[in-house]
C-alpha cells in the first residue's frame, strides 16, 4: 500500500509503556465506520466547492481532513479535538503525509470554535463528534451552520437507530442506554432542515464497514493478548474486551447504523 492508503500507528505515542497493554484502535484507518472507497467519495463531494479552508470538529486523528488536503493542493485545514493523543497521532500522519504545513491540529473543546472562528469555514467536517457542540444532532447541525459560509458544504457523520432495540437489547448495552440516545435517520435529516442545510447525498455505512469498525477498535488489543497471555494486566484486559464484545453484538449490532449526510448551507 502506499502512504495514503496507510494509517498512521502513532507507535512513539501509544506503544505499550513498560510493557503494559497499548491503548485502542490503532488498527483503524478511519474513527468512524467507513471504508476507504467511501472516504474517496465524500472527498470528491466536499471538493465541489473547491474549499480554501477545510475544518474538522472533533478530528480524532483527523485522517478524512488529511486526505481531503491531499485532495486539495493550497488548501489549508483546521482540526480540533480534546484526546491529546489522537492530535499527536494525527500530526504525525500529517508529516508522513508532507500536508504538516497546510494544517493546524490542536487539543481544544469544539464548542468554543464557535466563539473564536471569525471567518466561516468553505467546508467543514464532523464525523461521529455531534456531542461536541451540543445535547443533540439538531443542535450540532446549528451550531455548525454557523461555522460553514452560505454555499459550503458540511459532512456530517452521526450514529442513528436502524429500528429502536427492545429493552433486553438495551439491557447488554452501554449502562443507563435508552431509545434516547439515538434518533431515527429521517429525524436526522429533519433536523438538518430545520437548521438551514439542504441535503445533497447520504452514505449509510454497510455491515462489514460497522464490523470493521468495532473489530479494529480492539484488534490491536486482541493482538497483544496474544503475545502476552501471562502478563499481570491481560486478564483485567481480557474480561473487559469479552464485556465490550457482548454489548455490541448482544446490543447494538444490526440496531444502530451510522450515516454521513453530505449537505450544503442554505
């Protein structure tokens, strides 16, 4: 594969310190569940606009921003997110990447981008961070209108309920999870109505992109297991991954999906 194809391990930031287990997801490409082919296709729905300044609230590693710069030669890009090490994991990508001098990757709470962005961004990205800017989806979706110049255009990536568990689902899940911690698609889409965006196109992610996803949270876990079955912390390691397992496959497995709407600001 070459570079672009290639996630960034972050090895100097999260290789196991003293041999204890590393932290989770290094496996993953994406901090959502989505594919590389889909990648692509948002990149050339987002580039449309030929956007100058490209800004990813609640970035994780900010790989889609990345990969939207590279798609964008003399486009700058701001990315935030609270997980330091995420930002450190992501500056490297950007270096291995040659794009560290077209964008600025820092530790900073979404919400106060709102306060301190004079100039609206020409297409901005939130994937799977909606609870950055708000209580709701409706309420990111405002608050990001205000972050995007009329015109631009606005990826949003929110998790959304395929059909409402029953309570014995809910009961494997999350503690405390309930039918009010996602909301049906076409409330979604309502939503971003409501708040001045109109809808372009709309990606659910497949089963295989969910199951990549949540495998490749702990893959690297599940690997270090492997190597290390007497290490003092893997059966605390082990039962916690077993615990995560179950609440996704007894749980929210084939219940929740996660859709990436592409719209524009009206």
């Amino acid at each position: 594969m070459s570079n672009s194809e290639t996630p960034s391990t972050a090895q100097d930031a999260s290789e196991n310190q003293e041999g204890r287990p590393p932290v989770n997801g290094l496996d993953l490409t994406f901090g959502s569940p989505m594919s590389v082919a889909r990648s692509e296709q948002l990149i050339a729905e987002l580039t449309e606009v030929s956007p100058r300044t490209v800004l990813d609230v609640g970035c994780g590693w900010a790989e889609q921003l990345l990969r939207t710069l590279m798609a964008l030669p003399g486009s700058h890009g701001i990315g935030v997110d609270l997980e330091e090490m995420d930002i450190a994991r992501g500056q490297g990508r950007a270096r291995q990447l040659g794009v560290q001098d077209r964008v600025e990757l820092r530790v900073q709470d979404a919400g106060e981008l709102t306060e301190e962005l004079t100039d609206p961004a020409q297409a901005v990205i939130c994937l799977g961070a909606w609870h950055a800017l708000g209580g709701s989806p409706a309420e990111a979706l405002q608050r990001l209108r205000s972050l995007t110049v009329d015109g631009g255009r606005l990826l949003f990536g929110v998790d959304h309920w395929t059909q409402v568990p029953s309570q014995d689902r809910f009961d494997h899940m999350w503690e405390g999870a309930s039918a009010a911690d996602s909301q049906l698609l076409p409330d979604v889409v309502e939503a971003a109505a409501e708040s001045g965006w109109r809808l372009l196109d709309l990606h659910e992610a497949t089963d295989d992109e969910w199951n990549h996803f949540e495998c490749g949270m702990t893959r690297n876990q599940e690997l270090w297991l492997l190597e290390n079955p007497e290490h003092p912390q893997a059966g605390e390691l082990r039962q916690r991954l077993d615990a995560g397992r179950r609440a996704w496959l007894r749980g929210h497995h084939g219940h929740m999906g996660f859709a990436t709407l592409v719209l524009a600001a009206a």
